[in-house]
C-alpha cells in the first residue's frame, strides 16, 4: 500500500515538501511511506497508531466480529460511532456553527458515506485489510534511521482509543524522539473528534519544520 502511494504522490507531481498525515492504518503506510523516500517529505503527523506486533484488543475483536452483522444500516452507523467515539462525546451538542444537534448527528452521515453508501469489499479483500494491519511491523533500527532524518514528526493519542493502544503512541514518542501530544477522554477518530485542535497541531508542526524550529520533546505522562 506504501508502494500504491508513493506511486499517486508521482502520478499527482508532489515530489518534494509534502507534509504528511496518517490515522490508523494510515499512520502504519505513513511510516513505510516516509522511509521509503525521505528527501520527498517536510513534516509527518501519526494519529492513532503503532509500529505494530501489538495484540489487538478484546474490544477490537469484538467489534470486528459484531460489526458485520448488523445489517439495519442506522444501527450499524451508530454501533460504529460508538466504537469510534466515546460515547459521552458523541451525546454532547454540536458546535453551533453547524446544522445539527449532537456530535452523532454530526459525524453520522460522514460514517454512512464510508459504512453505507460506499460498496463493501469482498471478504478476501477485509480479511488481507486486517492481515495487513496485524503483522505491520517497523523495526526501533528502521524508526532510528526515520528520527535520523531530521523531519518534524508529532505523534497524537486519545487515552479512549478502542482500536490501538495509547502506549503504541508513547513507544513511537519515545523511539522518534518527537513530540507526543494526548487528548484525554478523546477516542481514535481524534481528526473529525478535536477538529480544530488538531488541525492546529499540523499547522504548527509544519510552520516549526519550514522554520527549523522544531524541538524534540519528552512525554512524561503515562497511561
């Protein structure tokens, strides 16, 4: 998957100074992107993920097995969010700005449009997708040669995440030796959760990176 992305970032002409964000899985390609071709990227923001060979959660497997079986499909968005979301953030209001009244309403038709509208893939094609994630592993000698690079890498946990665990992210800190930044009570869709908190983290992490004034922070809290 790297590969694939590495060949439309060539297709779409961005061969240097791109500012990379990877969620999830997404954040495990980021990693393997990146180290296949450092001199093409400025700045690297992982969320919600690891360097793998970390055991899935019971919650996680749970989810797994559960998910596909519900087939009304508002009952599926909502199992979904729950998961995603914490439950106590999902019930409080929207912000007032937009045209809905709670955070499930707000972030629902984003999930339907994903869990919903968009065609399911074949069972050969979920089940490589969960392989994939599964045995993804990056080395602490590959990660050393990605904090040797120098580019400005933020790492971002939520303490509710029901689909990594938050001490993958402290690994990844420590093992970076970059900025870890943990957004309590907050669940593993931390983007569309802490919109604009996060947007402006990125923005930071790439206007610190453009002034060489990206510093190499310590995390000391612990989960």
């Amino acid at each position: 998957m790297a590969h694939d992305a590495l060949e439309l970032l060539d297709i779409l002409g961005w061969k240097s100074d791109v500012n990379l964000a990877g969620m999830s899985m997404g954040g495990m390609i980021s990693l393997e992107l990146v180290l296949m071709d450092t001199k093409r990227f400025s700045s690297l923001i992982l969320t919600s993920t690891n360097a793998g060979r970390s055991a899935p959660q019971l919650i996680t497997v749970k989810f797994m097995l559960r998910v596909l079986t519900v087939l009304n499909p508002e009952s599926r968005v909502k199992f979904i969010a729950e998961h995603f979301y914490p439950k106590s953030w999902l019930e409080q209001p929207a912000p007032k700005d937009l045209p809905y009244k709670t955070n499930l309403e707000l972030v629902t038709p984003f999930l339907k449009k994903i869990f919903i509208d968009t065609p399911l893939a074949g069972i050969h094609a979920n089940v490589a997708h969960c392989w994939a994630a599964l045995t993804h592993y990056v080395s602490a000698k590959r990660l050393a040669q990605l904090r040797a690079t120098g580019i400005p890498i933020l790492v971002v946990t939520g303490t509710e995440d029901n689909f990594v665990r938050p001490s993958g992210s402290y690994y990844l800190q420590k093992q970076l030796g970059c900025k870890l930044v943990v957004f309590k009570g907050s669940g593993h869709i931390i983007p569309s959760e802490q919109t604009i908190a996060y947007c402006k983290l990125f923005e930071e992490l790439i206007q610190k990176g453009k002034e060489g004034k990206f510093e190499v922070h310590v995390a000391k809290a612990k989960l």
